[in-house]
C-alpha cells in the first residue's frame, strides 16, 4: 500500500472508530483517604450527559457515554436515553455496583450468606432491565469479591457461586445483549481475589457462550505484564469484548490514559489493529478518575490520546513488517514499529476531526468555548455526583 494510501485507510478508519465515556468520570472523585470537590460537577445523571456531550462535540468520536448503577439511577431510562439523544449520544455499558453497601464486605455473588448473593444478582438482573429500557449493548460487570487471609472462605466454593451467578445473568440476556467480565489483580481483597486475572475471566466466558467476553482494563495488571500479549490472545479466541483504558504507575491509578506509557498505549493499539480489532465491534471505553486535573479537558485529553495511539498503529507498515519477520531481521521488524511510533500524526488526527465537523485543537476549542465557566456559575447547590471515601 502506497504512503497516500495507508494515511486514506488510515483516516476512515479513525472517522469511525467510536471511544465510549464513563459517566462517572464528571464527578467527583479522590483517593482512599478524600474525595476532591471540584466546582461545576454534575449533579444528575443529565447533566453528566451534558458534559458528555461537549467533549463529543470537540472531538467528534465520542458518542457513547455508559452509566454506573446506582450512581446513575433515575425513574425512567427510556427518558435518559431519550435526553442523550437529543444531545446527538447513545448510552453504553451499564456498569454494575456490587461492591459499595455493607451487605458485600465479604463478597457479593461469592458471598458465604446466600442472602446476600440472592441481592447481589437481583441487582444484576436489574441491570439488564436496564439495559433493555436503555437499548444498551453492554452489561459491565466487576466484582471486588475475594478474600484477605488463608482460610477465610473456599476458594473452590467461591468459584462456583461466582459462576451459578454469571450463569443467570447470561440467561437474563437478549439476543443483542453481551455480558463483559472484568478482572483485577487485587484490591480491595489482598489474599485471593476471585476474578483476578484474564484466565480466569476467559474460563468463565468460555464456558458462558458467545454473548459473554473479557473487559480488557489497561490498569488492572501487575507491573511487567504483557497486556498486547493478552489482547492478541483474547482477540485471537473472539474474546475481547471491551477495553477499560487508563494509566498505571504502581497499581489501579486510574490516571488519563497514555498519561503513563504511550508506548504501551500504542503496542495494545497495534494488537487491536493487527488482530482486526476495530471491526469486532470492541468497546473503547475510558475508565479514570479525575481526581486533581479539571475534568472535561481531561477526559477530550484521553480521547485524543487513544485515538493519537490508534493513528500509529494503523501507520505500521504491514507488508514490510511480516517481510522482516518472516527473514528473522530482529531490528528490522522492531524498526518498523518504531518508525510509526515515532510518527507526528498530530496534524493527521487533526485533520479527521476537522472532516468529522469537530475542533482541529479540542481542547483549545473547549477553553475558548466558556463551557467550563458557565457550568460553575450554573451548578450551584445540590449535591455534586460522586463516590465516597
């Protein structure tokens, strides 16, 4: 493919690659110890979706936004969903939250007490009402079940609750309807986690069906593990449902994606392209917290970074690339890589978004635009939308 060619694939590709928001991103959000408050955040599920809809308006690739329940709770979704529309959205995933009431400190749908298992799938199952009411493609699922000392449970048992649970929500499910199973390393349980890690996700998958897949988040890995390695493998079984994109320094940070290492950034988003990733009807979803930057810069900043990363992964040149591994030239292949990598596509991404009707300079766009201003002066009294801590 000639160079003309390659940067015109390049550019249609990028037009319709969709990256979902998380809701939960405009509010208020912290560390273990504070929730930080910042003026101007939502106060409604509708007005998130305000937010939501000026970092699409900027960046033109952001048309999804996915809820968190309860956090995102309101009497009537079909409303909600309706509202989004008129902002020119979609609502995504709906996440689920089994992990914030009192009943779950030893777990949720692993729990010991059948009681509290039977509440945790109802709320499961109302997730997926939710989606029906919604039109949502995606229901979220993360668990911070697990344990913190050697004997606490069964591990075995836990695994077998986890999957009788899973099992009822996956027969819950419609025909367009998908299940995405996230894992992590660890935290808030230190000992065993019981979703801890992409084998264990897949396994549960697998044995689900085809509507059940692995939510790939970039965070949730210890340091030093392939995560390109795990994509490839994933995309490659038909299993990678969704990504959960942010950065890592130590452990969960939930900091800006790429913010950390986008060259990792970059090496996922050549799997994803490389595996036929961005015709597999993958969610590119962000998954951050914006706990000391201002929020909506923040989130269109992370927007442009992945699409910035998935412009140099479809600049790799792929015949010279299999040509060099196929001879066994070590640096050759590695140089190729490296030649798209170190490619300025600033100018090329500005360039998609400006035919897609967006601002060439997003974030300079928004600064100009007095969104940011008229919000605080607006949002005055109630109470802001957030998580405790």
């Amino acid at each position: 493919m000639s160079g003309q060619s390659a940067v015109s694939a390049a550019k249609a590709a990028l037009k319709s690659q969709a990256i979902e928001l998380p809701s939960w991103a405009f509010g208020n959000s912290g560390t273990r110890f504070k929730v930080f408050a910042q003026p101007g955040v939502p106060r409604s599920p509708e007005e998130k979706l305000a937010d939501a809809a000026r970092v699409h308006a900027h960046t033109g690739v952001a048309p999804t936004v996915a809820l968190h329940i309860p956090w995102d709770r309101v009497d009537d979704y079909a409303t909600l969903a309706a509202y989004a529309g008129d902002l020119g959205l979609r609502l995504g995933a709906i996440n689920s939250n089994v992990f914030q009431d009192d009943d779950y400190k030893l777990g949720s749908v692993t729990h010991p007490d059948a009681a509290v298992r039977r509440k945790a799938l109802g709320h499961l199952l109302e997730c997926v009402d939710i989606m029906d009411a919604t039109g949502s493609r995606d229901l979220k699922l993360w668990f911070s079940d697990g344990t913190n000392y050697p004997g606490q449970d069964d591990i075995s048992a836990r695994q077998g609750r986890l999957a009788e649970a899973l099992s009822a929500v996956y027969e819950r499910l419609g025909d367009d309807q998908r299940m995405l199973l996230e894992y992590k390393l660890f935290e808030p349980a230190f000992y065993t986690t019981d979703v801890p890690d992409w084998g264990t996700a897949y396994a549960h998958c697998l044995k689900l069906g085809p509507k059940a897949q692995v939510v790939v988040d970039t965070g949730h890995h210890a340091p030093g593990t392939n995560i390109e390695f795990i994509v490839a493998m994933l995309l490659r079984e038909g299993k990678l449902g969704g990504f959960d994109f942010n950065s890592r320094f130590y452990a969960d940070d939930d900091l800006m994606v790429g913010a950390a290492d986008p060259f990792q950034l970059f090496r996922i988003m050549y799997e994803v392209v490389h595996g036929g990733g961005l015709d597999a009807g993958i969610a590119f979803m962000l998954d951050q917290c914006h706990n000391i930057e201002e929020k909506i810069p923040a989130i269109i900043r992370s927007v442009m970074n992945v699409q910035e990363a998935t412009a140099k992964a479809l600049l790799v040149d792929g015949d010279a690339l299999a040509k060099a591994q196929r001879e066994g030239d070590v640096l050759g292949a590695n140089a190729v890589l490296m030649d798209a990598y170190n490619t300025d596509v600033r100018p090329l991404v500005a360039e998609v978004r400006d035919e897609l009707g967006a601002d060439a300079d997003p974030v300079a766009a928004y600064r100009s635009s007095g969104y940011g201003q008229k919000i605080v002066a607006d949002r005055v009294g109630g109470t802001q939308a957030g998580w405790g801590a």
